[in-house]
C-alpha cells in the first residue's frame, strides 16, 4: 500500500487508495506505538520477579490487599496500620491503594518486600510516607540486632508503584526495578 502513497495518477479510484493507505499506515503506527510502552505487571507479578532475584529466602509469610479474612494472605486495614504506623487503626491510605503483596520473612533474617501499586500516580507520595514509616522501624530495629544479613532498607517509586526493599541485595532489585517500570 506505499506504492499508493506516491503514485502520480489522482483518478477518483485511486484518490481512495490513497486515503486507504494513508489510514492503514497510521493504524499500523498507532498500534507499534502503543506495544512499546512498559508492561504493567502488577504488584503481585512485580513481586514474584523480585523474589527470583534471591537464591535463597528465609520461610516468609505473604499479604496481599482484599484476601479472604482467616485465609493464607489475608491482611485486615487494621494490621496493615499496624505493620507501617505501630497503630491498630484503619489509615485513609488503605483506600488509595490498588493491590499490594507483601513478603515478611517469619524468622529473625531480615527480609521484606513490599510491592505497592495505588489506584492512581498523584498518590504515591503518600504511600511513599507510609514507607518510610516502615523503613525506619526496620532500621531501628537493625540497629538493636545488628546481626541481619539485610543493613538498610531502601524505597523505590515510580509511577504507581511504591517498593520497599529490606533484603541483603537491595541493589540488584533496584536495577531490575529501573528496568521493567
């Protein structure tokens, strides 16, 4: 059909033709524009791909956002304050949030993962404060028992995901972070 982009002959027929191809080749385009854009993994996906970063987890419980109440995963508001804030209260930040998997190591390594994805980018920022919340308690209570093989935590944002990271190679999650979002 670019052959009839530069054809000299304007007859009516080939004035359609024309029009066709010129149509096609903007549909063809606006579809090749619109597959490159980054894939949307999800928290749980986004999860899932951290996780095979690491060779080796200590046993880990995983929380995710609307489980089933007294089912594996489940995680009420309240307990989600809890785990970010020290207090047992339903946060309005509960509700800006889209999904979220949380991985918290059950024995005394030190490691969590916690990949948030809010319902819309303007209020990440306030998941971000949530996070770091998070983050200190963590750094806190590494200071006390400094013997985890995690040292920091770190916080990755970008679009509508929030990431904090306390695993003993934030670094490299970071890198594959800047990849795929």
């Amino acid at each position: 059909f670019f052959i009839c982009l530069y054809s000299k002959n304007t007859t009516g027929g080939d004035s359609m033709k024309k029009t066709a191809a010129i149509i096609s080749f903007i549909t063809v385009l606006t579809v090749l524009f619109s597959s490159c854009g980054r894939k949307d993994y999800g928290a749980d996906g986004l999860a899932f791909r951290l996780l095979n970063l690491y060779d080796s987890l200590p046993p880990c419980s995983q929380f995710i956002k609307n489980g089933e109440e007294y089912s594996p995963g489940y995680i009420s508001p309240e307990d989600f304050s809890f785990l970010y804030t020290g207090k047992r209260e339903k946060l309005p930040e509960w509700d800006l949030i889209d999904s979220f998997r949380l991985i918290i190591s059950d024995s005394t390594e030190f490691f969590e993962i916690h990949v948030i994805k809010v319902r819309n980018s303007t209020d990440a920022e306030r998941i971000v404060k949530l996070a770091e919340r998070r983050q200190a308690m963590l750094e806190l209570h590494n200071k006390e028992d400094g013997d985890f093989p995690a040292k920091h935590a770190d916080i990755f944002a970008r679009g509508r995901y929030i990431v904090l990271l306390a695993t003993y190679d934030n670094e490299s999650a970071i890198r594959m972070l800047k990849r795929r979002l």
